[in-house]
C-alpha cells in the first residue's frame, strides 16, 4: 500500500514537503520524497494532502467510564479500598463502547487508559490501540503503568465515608506502606529462591503488582494537579526510584524551571474545561507552553470523558492560542506521548518499522474546522473521502 504525493509531518525527523510512505503487513516500510518513491499495486495520489502519525492520548478512561451509561458502565474506580494495585484496566475495557469509533475517526489510534484517581493507589493502566473488538488484540503494552493519585479526589472519596485517607498525609502514607510491603514482598521471594528451607511468603496479589513498580518494569503515573502534590510525587518516585509521569500537572507552570532541573515528564490535560474544583483554581492554557520553554516532556490528553476523546487535536490547538509551537502541539500528541511511555519503537512517528497508524489532512489538523480524510490503522483504511 502505498500513499504518495503528499506532505509528511514524520514527527521524528524533517518535515518532508512532497513526499511518500510504504506499507506492509501492518507496518511502515519506507517513507521518503517523492524521488526516491517505489512502485506498489495498492496506490492511493494524495496530492494537497499531508500525513501525520496517529494521535496518542497518553492519558484517559476510554472503555472505562462508558458513554451513555451511569452505574452499569462505570468500572474505572473501586473506591472500596483505598489501595488496589492488583486492579487491571484490561479486566474492565469495553471495546464495544461508541467513544471507540469516535477515537478512531478523529485519527486518535493510541490511547493509555486506566482506573480513576478515587484511590492512592488505583491500579494497572495500559496501553492500547483504538480499533479492534477484542481488547487482548488491541494491546499495545500491559500492563503500561500503575495509576496513583494524591490530593483532592482520594481525599473526598474517603472523608465522605469516614475513613482513611482524609489529609494528603495519609494518602502519601498509603502509597508509601504499600510500595515498601512490595518491596519486602520481593525480599521474601528471592530468599527462599536462594534458601530451601525458608519458606515462600503467603501470595499477596497488591504486593505482586507492586512488584513491577519498584522493580522498574512498568511505569508510575501520579495523578496530581497542585504543586505541593506534584513535589509529593516527585519525592515518593526518589524514594523508591520509580519510573515516575505526572499526569494533569495543572499547577506545573508555577514551577517550570525545577520540574525540568527534576527531568520531569508531564502528561497535561484536560485543557478544555471549566476550574470544577478547587485543585483547578490556577488551571491557565498557558500551562503546556511554559512547561515545553523550561524544557519540560509534554503531552497533552483529553482525560476522556471529561474532555471527548476526539477533541484531543483540538485541545493540542487550545495550546497554540496559548503560546505553544504549533509544531511542538502535534509532536505533543504524537512523538512525544510515545517517547514519556516508552513506545516510539511502536507509534508516534512515520518511520520505517512503526505501526502503520497515519491520518491525512487537507487543513490544519489542530483547527475546529478540521477532521482527518483519511484514517490507516494497522495498515487497514478504515476512513476515506
């Protein structure tokens, strides 16, 4: 399959002005100007046209929190216990869910969705594609992180029922007991591997989880508006050296410089909406562009549904009218969100060996105005003119 003709926006290198992009068995093959462009029977002349990666929302609810429904279709937080890291967004995602195809035809075809924020420590979020049936087929990376929140929202789900966590001590606390129980957990089975006469610890499913936090194999998304709780998280990931993404940071620009001194990587959104509560009392649009000058990784997501999924190139727009590159926004739901998770091998970018996810626009794809024309997912079209 060959489209040719067109811009390319690679995302990983130099925009290419008249360019091509070859695909096969689901991946890009080869992509170039038009001098150096192949022969393929499957051809498709985009001429006026310009292809971009598919969009990447780093962090949403997508199949969790499903449209149209209350209760029945509310699986995102179990705020029955305040600490459920052996909870798996895989166990709750409906693909059937009509967001899914609203995704997939405004050309977002990578979403990392997860648990809500109700629990300090709410669970394994991961990373999937947006286009198929059966969610074990559209896996990207699972589990893609452990979901942990801190501040307002764990505080009012547990002071309204008279239990822990109702300050931001006990939250931090409860993070912190159960990384450490992790921790030891480990200990534990490693001395009886190396030991046959200390008995295996009694199976702990949280600690399991756990396991592959303090272990480094998956990655640790906080949930974190303010500033005093965006330090909190960053403390926390010192102490136990985790694989550490702030998600929100809404508050992030009241400290730019020291979140890029800390190497910092913000996943920020929902950029469309309204201050709902007092952690968003300093939400400012600016938030996106100061981060990226002082040299913060930014992304920017929906947090769907509070903001539709098929509103993100749209809110990567809303950065531009508030001083953001226009081309920094795109690589913020492109190339970016795939590098902070660990996953340009994969998605984000045009370039040989990526999955062949592309979207193709005629105008500018962050405008109200726009849609893409056409939408390529795992090498299939699945949206034409």
């Amino acid at each position: 399959m060959l489209f040719y003709n067109a811009g390319i926006f690679t995302a990983c290198s130099d925009f290419i002005k008249n360019g091509y992009v070859l695909i096969k068995d689901g991946r890009i093959i080869d992509v170039g100007p038009m001098a150096f462009c192949p022969k393929d029977d499957e051809k498709y002349d985009l001429s006026g046209l310009t292809i971009y990666p598919g969009f990447i929302d780093a962090h949403c609810h997508l199949g969790m929190w499903e449209d149209g429904l209350s209760f029945e279709g509310d699986d995102g937080n179990e705020d029955t216990d305040p600490a459920t890291p052996h909870l798996r967004a895989l166990d709750a995602i409906n693909p059937a869910d009509y967001s899914f195809k609203e995704a997939l035809e405004a050309g977002v075809t990578a979403v990392v969705t997860g648990p809500g924020s109700a629990n300090p420590v709410a669970g394994q979020m991961v990373a999937i594609k947006t286009y198929g049936k059966r969610v074990d087929d559209m896996v990207i990376k699972a589990p893609m992180a452990m979901k942990f929140a801190l501040g307002e929202n764990p505080k009012n789900t547990y002071h309204s029922k008279d239990e822990t966590p109702s300050t931001r001590m006990a939250t931090a606390a409860i993070i912190r007991e159960q990384l450490k129980k992790a921790q030891r957990y480990q200990r534990d089975i490693l001395a009886a591997e190396e030991d046959e006469e200390t008995d295996e610890p009694e199976i702990d499913v949280k600690s399991e989880a756990l396991a592959e936090v303090v272990e480094g194999n998956i990655q640790s998304h906080f949930h974190a508006h303010r500033s005093d709780d965006i330090f909190t998280a960053i403390r926390l990931a010192k102490e136990f050296d985790l694989d550490l993404v702030l998600v929100h940071c809404t508050e992030g620009y009241l400290n730019a410089e020291k979140l890029a001194e800390e190497k910092a990587r913000a996943i920020v959104g929902p950029l469309i909406c309204t201050r709902t509560k007092p952690e968003l009392s300093n939400e400012r649009d600016e938030n996106t562009a100061i981060l990226k000058k002082a040299g913060v990784e930014v992304a920017i997501c929906t947090d769907h549904p509070e903001v539709p999924i098929q509103y993100l190139p749209l809110s990567a727009g809303i950065a531009v009218r508030a001083g953001m590159d226009h081309d920094d926004a795109v690589r913020a739901i492109t190339s970016v969100p795939a590098k902070i998770l660990g996953l340009s091998d994969k998605i984000g970018s045009i370039a040989p060996g990526t999955d062949a996810d592309i979207v193709v626009f005629k105008g500018d794809p962050l405008s109200v105005y726009e849609t893409p024309l056409w939408v390529i997912a795992g090498g299939k079209i699945v949206k034409k003119p």
